[in-house]
C-alpha cells in the first residue's frame, strides 16, 4: 500500500477514535454537557447573565459536578450567544479553586 493511500485510512482512524471516545463520554456522563465537563451534572445552581450589549448575550452558569473522584465538585459554564453563534466553555473547579474564585470575585467587588 501507497503513503499517498494509507493517509485517508489513517484520517479517517483518527477521527473515528475520536468520536467514538466522545459518544462513550456522553453516555458514561449522561450528557452533551456533562460530557465536556468530564463528570455528571449533579443539579445546576443557577445562572447570572452579562451586561454586554444587545448583539451578544452572554451568561455564567453554575454547576455541581457528581464525580468526586475527579475532585472536581463546580462547574462553570460561560456562554455567550448572538444572532448567528453559539459559545459554551466549561470549566471544572475543585472544591479549593471555587473558593479562591468566590475571595477574589470579593475581592473585586469591595474594591469597585
């Protein structure tokens, strides 16, 4: 077999593999969601949207994350939408860094 014909094999291997850990994420986490956060949303606490603007809407979601062997225990998820897109970035947080985050956003807010 020629390298120019192994490379579309070898594509197409990649991106099955890939997809295939996807799909088994989504079904081991129980969600889209879950599945990028890497452990099951327990509850979603709630959400606090940004002040930027008609065009673009953007909020904070917070969730709790059931995997304690990961040690992560909050998610967030920051969104950001407009007329024609859609942005969702997750971030796991453990125990400790929330509460780094909840001293600085106090901070931040004292010193406004």
């Amino acid at each position: 077999m020629e390298l120019k014909n192994l490379f579309p094999v070898l594509f197409f291997t990649v991106f099955a593999g890939v997809v295939v850990t996807f799909v088994y994420r989504i079904f081991k986490y129980g969600g889209f969601k879950a599945a990028l956060f890497e452990a099951p949303i327990t509850r979603t606490v709630g959400e606090v949207a940004g002040n930027n603007g008609s065009m673009i809407k953007s909020a904070v979601k917070v969730h709790i994350l059931g995997d304690a062997s990961s040690g992560n225990a909050v998610g967030l998820e920051l969104v950001a939408r407009s007329v024609l897109s859609y942005q969702m970035l997750p971030i796991s947080l453990s125990n400790a860094e929330a509460n780094r985050l909840i001293a600085l956003l106090q901070e931040a807010v004292r010193n406004n």
